[in-house]
C-alpha cells in the first residue's frame, strides 16, 4: 500500500510541475496585455525583419540537397532502433547474436559507401 | 544463444538464399568501384549464374525432411521447396530478359536494377520459406520496396515516375491493411509463430474472438491482395506495368504475382483452417470462402472485359494479369485435394507463356518505339519464328488445347467441379470469361497473320531475350503435350501435408 | 494502476487507422498522403504494443514486431519521397490528380 502511495506522489510532482507550466506563460502574458500601453500605427504592424523592409514570404524553400541528408539521416536514425534493444541484452545473447549485429551493421555500411559514392555526402 | 546452437543448425538449408545474398552484395559492390567503362551487362551474365547455383542447391534439397532453423522462424518443406523453384526460374528469365534490355537512355541505372532484382527475389525467397509473421513481413516489404525503386528505374521518363508513385502509396495503404489484420491475429494468439498459432487458434471460443478474426481474416486478404493485383487492389496494375521497363513489368506480373501467392496460401493456410467458424463444425475458412469467391469472380470478370478495348500491348498485358491471378484464387477457393498441384501447376504455365509474350513484346516495342497494338503488324511475314512462338503463348493464355494454359485452367476447372461443395458458379464465370479473352488474344495474333507489315527493317534478336523466348516456348509446348511428366515429379518428390505442423 | 481497458487501446488504434485510410484516399498532396499511410502504420504500432501487454498471451513478440514495423515504415517513407523527388523534378507537381499520363 506504502508503495502505492509513493508511486501516486510521483506522479503528483508531474501534475504540480505540469500545471504550472501552463499557468506560468497565460499569467505572464496576460499581466503583460494589462500592463503595457496599446497604441498600434501602421508603421509598427509591419513584420520585423533586421530592420529591413520583408521582401518576400516567410515560408522558405530548401534546396532539395538538404532533404537528401535527412532522408539519410532518418534510414540511419531508425536502423539503430535493432542496436538497442540487442545492447540491452547483449550479456544474454552471447557471440551469435554479435555475429548478426555486425552483418547487420555490415550491410548499413554497404548502404553508406552507396551514398558516399553518389556524392551525395558531399556539402553542395 | 551459444556457439554450439549456432553451430548446430543445419545452415545448408539456406544456401539458395546465401548465394542470392552474397551475389546481390559483390554486385552492389562492384558497380559502385568499378570503372564506368565496363559494361554493365557483364552483371547481368553473373546474376543469371548465380541463380543457377541457387537453382542446383534447391534441387539438391528436393526430398529432404521439413524442417526449421532459427528459432522456427525458417521452414523447409515441400511447398517451400516448389514455389521457390518457380520463383527463381522467373527471376533467372527476367534476367535474361534485363540484359538484352536496350531501349535508349531508358536504364540509366543498369547496375541498380540487377542488384535490385536479387534483393527482390530474396524477399520472395524469405517469404516462401518463413514461418513466422515477423520473417514474413520483412520478406514481403523486401520485395516490394526493391520492386518500388525498380518500377521507377526509368528516372528521366514521367511515365516511369508516375507508375512508381502509384506503386508505392497502393503498396504502403495495402501492407498497412495486411499488418493490421496481423496485429490481430497476435493478439489473438499471443505468438508470431505460425505454428504456434495454429496450435493457439483453435482454442479461441467462438463467442469471444469470432469478430475480430473475421476481421483480421478480411483485412489481411485484402492486403494480401495488392500482391496478387486481385479486386480491391488491381487498380496499380495496369498504369505500373504500362510505366515500368519491361523486365521490370514481367517481374512484377510473374515472380511477384507467384511471391503473392505464396504468402496467401503459407498465412491463410496455417492460420484459419484451426479456427472455429461461422457455423458449428466449420472452420473460419470454410465461412470466409464465400468472401474470396465473390472477389474472384469479379476479378475474372473486370480483368477480362476491360482488357477488351486496350490498345496498348503493355495495358493489355497488365489486365490479363490481374484476369489470370482471378483464375488462380478458384482452386484456392475449391479448396479441393488438388489445390496445391492445380495452382503451382498453373503458376508455372503462367510464368512460361507470360514471359515469353512479354520477351516477344520487348523485342517488338523496342524495335518500333512504341507500346501500340499494331507494332504486331504483318509480324509473321518478317520474322515467322518469333510470330509462330508468340502465336504458342497466346494460345496457352487463352487456354487452347496442346499447351501448358490449357492443361492448367483443365485441372482448375476439374478441381471447382469435383470440390464438396461444388463451385458451380465461379467454373462457369471462369469457362465466360475465358471465352471474353479470346477476343483480345486474337486481336493480337490478327495484327501479326492478316495485317501487311509496315517496314522492312531487319528486327534485332539480342542473344538473352532469345534464350527466355526458346525456353518459355519450348517449356509451354512440354507442359502442354505431355503435362504427366512434371505432375508425376511434383506427386512423388512434394508431399503437401509437410505444410501443416 | 492499469484501469485503461484494452478496448481502449483497440478503439484508439482502429480510429487512427480509419483516419488514416480517409486520408490516404482523399488527399490530393502525395506528401500528405505518405503521411496518412505512416498513420496507419502506427495504428498497427498501438495495436501490437497494447496486445504485447494485454493480449492473451502477453509476451515481449509484440514489441519487436512494432520496431521492425517502424523500420520498414522509415523504409518505404524514404523510397516514396525520394521517388516524389524525382517525379517533381520531371513534372514540377506533387498533387496526386495531376498524375494522368496513362489513361488508356
């Protein structure tokens, strides 16, 4: 029952932490409306950027090189999602399950020298 | 885990797969390091050995007792066994086919698309054999991804993009279908396995999980489906096959059709018979039949009909398919003792006389630049062999008696008629609609007897399309005359019984 | 502590799937549409992950099969972009309709 009761107060700091993170930024930002004056011209709506006048949309285009890298990056990223759990139980598993890890992470390699010799590791 | 479990699987079982691994691995390699100048071809020549090894090695293994490595995840049996013969042969022509494959500036890629293919087959390889869900579907994702990427290797043609786009979005919303029906059948089941499943299953009652595996069995085939191009997902067929490089087309209609096959029979088969169905005393699949008929019926009939007004060869060719996966689902839905020699039987016909028709057209369109029905034109007047031969593969797909077709829709035919119950019905929508695809496999042969040929430039014979040509010809003829050598064969070297634990 | 059912868990995944199919059937931009498909991918996460805890059999299969689920998922993502990729440097679209060459 003890147990119980501490298991529940752990996750009463997450409700209390949680609960003022919310109310934190809401009390700030609505005390702030209260307090500051409000006189808007139209020189002030203008979007700010460096004191330049904007001069073209706010949603840039990226080259498409840049997504080739993430692409890549998420293949990478999520293959090692199998290293983990194998680590974890890597005393249990013993040498054949070693073996098939570096297969595994052999082929990865494969599939990294294809990249490398596309050039597409290149930075443009 | 130890060394001693490791070193006590019997890992000659897998050496057809090791040795597709091991040459799809060197040719990766190989294309990446080697000089520019060398012609790609070579690798093609490589491939198509290597294949053979892995032919030697399954043919070696033919006779040897079912049995699992890996934890039971990899299965040796006769149907294994069988399907993988087919799948390899399949793939071993495309090659040849791939080699001889010229059109201009269209294969940018010509190393990637050999390597491709072999990862390709060996997802195939991985789904005949498995036996278990997870091995499964990473084999059946192996094929489709590598066969995803091989329908775009036209890069620079819109066509090509556009029919990879469609292949992968009916490909991803479909093998979301299947994984979904699969979730359940965990759940249910609590294993992965396929034997232990089938252990599981039947000790579900029937008033708690009767709905949800319905609904894994639906789910699942409809997945399953896309693999098959069978009604609901036959709509890709026709606009991948017409977008795709040839070899890649007949990839797909054959080795990836038979792949398909394979997966529905090893995942029905060893799951729903166990589970208790509708009605008292049946089992799941006894009550699902009447969901699988319906769809093999309306898939006989679109396929067939809509073919009629095509004009583009490859078009045509794509809705013939998705005709005959129609046919192949009777047997399965007879479900009599026949099912699995009728259906291997005429997976093999189909591989011959669709790869032949298919090498025919490759020579053709490549010859004349277009994909039109009348580059047949006045064919028999300027090269009577090759007419002659593609006059076999259209009689064997429209089943006239003498070839490997005819023998095959008779043994599935046989097999509706004399199942308990009898399928009356569906054998009399396929005997329709058999006669419907006369009129578009004559159209074909008309062009190339009764219409004058337009030019008289010498037609090239690469020496590759030539082989897969003489070889699917030679084959149909065989397996049309005297069918009784193979059957005999497939009676006494495969016992089907082996599949079920 | 667990007072969340199972059905629950099943309900939740079903919703996301259907959300996902309606999207994937609908949508015009083939970008939104890979995403609908991951959707109904991790439908299938959810339903593995909630059967590995809850299921008849409860076992750590369930898990496994989500992470190999995840990567192949990555997988095709990655296959669908990139081939995205090179359709839209040939035809300058990536709206499903606009991809017509091949009618008849």
């Amino acid at each position: 029952m003890a147990d119980l009761f501490t298991y529940q107060n752990s996750y009463l700091v997450v409700v209390i932490f949680l609960a003022l993170g919310i109310l934190l930024p809401i009390v700030a930002l609505s005390l702030g409306r209260l307090l500051r004056p409000n006189k808007p011209t139209e020189q002030k709506r203008t979007t700010y950027e460096s004191g330049i006048d904007p001069f073209q949309d706010a949603r840039v285009q990226f080259n498409a090189r840049y997504y080739i890298f993430a692409l890549m990056f998420v293949i990478f990223d999520v293959e090692t999602i199998f290293l983990y759990p194998w680590a974890v139980a890597y005393e249990e598993l013993g040498v054949f399950a070693l073996i098939e890890m570096l297969i595994f992470v052999v082929m990865l390699l494969i599939g990294l020298i294809y990249a490398w010799k596309k050039k597409v590791l290149r930075w443009i | 885990m130890d060394m001693e479990t490791l070193l006590s699987y019997e890992w000659s079982m897998m050496a057809p797969e090791f040795t597709i691994l091991i040459i799809a691995t060197v040719l990766s390699l190989v294309d990446l390091f080697a000089d520019k100048k060398i012609d790609r071809k070579l690798f093609g020549w490589f491939g198509a050995a290597g294949i053979g090894i892995a032919l030697f090695f399954l043919f070696s293994q033919i006779g040897h007792e079912p049995a699992m490595i890996l934890a039971n995840t990899y299965r040796l049996d006769a149907f294994s066994l069988s399907f993988k013969i087919l799948l390899l042969i399949g793939a071993l022509l495309v090659l040849l086919m791939g080699v001889s494959y010229e059109a201009k500036g269209e294969l940018l890629y010509r190393g990637e698309f050999y390597y491709l293919l072999m990862s390709a087959l060996l997802g195939a390889m991985m789904m005949a054999s498995s036996a278990d869900l997870i091995t499964l579907f990473v084999g059946l994702e192996l094929l489709s991804i590598s066969s995803y990427i091989l329908a775009g290797t036209r890069k620079k043609s819109t066509q090509s993009n556009e029919a990879a786009m469609k292949y992968v979005i009916n490909g991803g919303i479909s093998s979301a279908f299947t994984l979904f029906g699969l979730s359940y059948i965990y759940g249910l089941t609590g294993s992965t396995n396929l034997a232990d499943i089938s252990r599981e299953i039947s000790n579900i009652a029937p008033e708690n999980g009767l709905v949800l595996l319905s609904v894994a069995f639906i789910l699942t085939f409809v997945g399953l489906a896309f693999k098959i191009s069978t009604v609901p997902f036959q709509m890709w067929a026709p606009d991948v096959y017409q977008g795709a490089p040839i070899p890649v087309t007949v990839f797909l209609s054959v080795v990836s059709k038979t792949a398909g096959f394979v997966i529905i029979l090893r995942v029905l088969l060893s799951v729903f018979p166990f589970a208790q169905g509708l009605e008292a005393n049946t089992s799941l699949l006894q009550s699902m039949m009447i969901f699988i008929s319906v769809l093999a019926g309306i898939t006989m009939i679109a396929g067939n009909t809509v073919a009629l007004k095509q004009r583009n060869i490859k078009r045509l060719f794509a809705y013939s398919s998705i005709a005959h996966a129609g046919y192949l689902l009777v047997p399965f839905v007879a479900f009599s003792e026949m099912m699995f020699e009728s259906m291997w039987f005429y997976l093999a016909a189909y591989l011959l006389m669709n790869i032949g028709a298919f090498a025919v057209i490759q020579v053709m369109s490549e010859h004349s630049h277009s994909e039109d029905i009348s580059i047949f034109a006045g064919l028999f007047y300027r090269r009577p062999w090759m007419a002659v031969m593609m006059t076999i593969f259209l009689l064997s797909l429209a089943g006239i008696p003498g070839t490997a077709g005819f023998i095959g829709k008779l043994n599935i035919f046989i097999g509706a008629l004399f199942s308990d119950p009898s399928r009356y019905i569906l054998a009399a929508v396929m005997m329709g609609t058999t006669v419907i695809s006369y009129f578009y496999y004559f159209g074909v042969m008309a062009q190339m007897f009764m219409r004058p040929s337009g030019s008289a430039v010498p037609i090239r014979m690469p020496v590759g399309v030539t082989i897969a040509m003489v070889f699917c010809a030679a084959g149909t003829i065989t397996l049309g005359l005297f069918p009784g050598v193979v059957l005999d064969f497939f009676q006494t070297q495969f016992n089907f019984a082996e599949m079920f634990y | 502590m667990s007072a969340i059912p199972v059905n629950a868990y099943l309900l939740l995944a079903l919703v996301l799937f259907c959300i996902g199919l309606f999207g994937a059937l609908t949508k015009k931009n083939t970008v939104i549409v890979l995403i609908s498909i991951e959707l109904m991918l991790n439908a299938v996460n959810i339903n593995l992950v909630a059967f590995s805890k809850y299921g008849i059999n409860p076992g750590i299969t369930g898990q496994i099969f989500s992470l190999f689920t995840i990567t192949v998922a990555a997988a095709e993502a990655a296959v669908g972009l990139a081939i995205l990729i090179a359709l839209y440097r040939n035809r300058s679209t990536v709206q499903i309709d606009e991809m017509n060459t091949m009618k008849h």
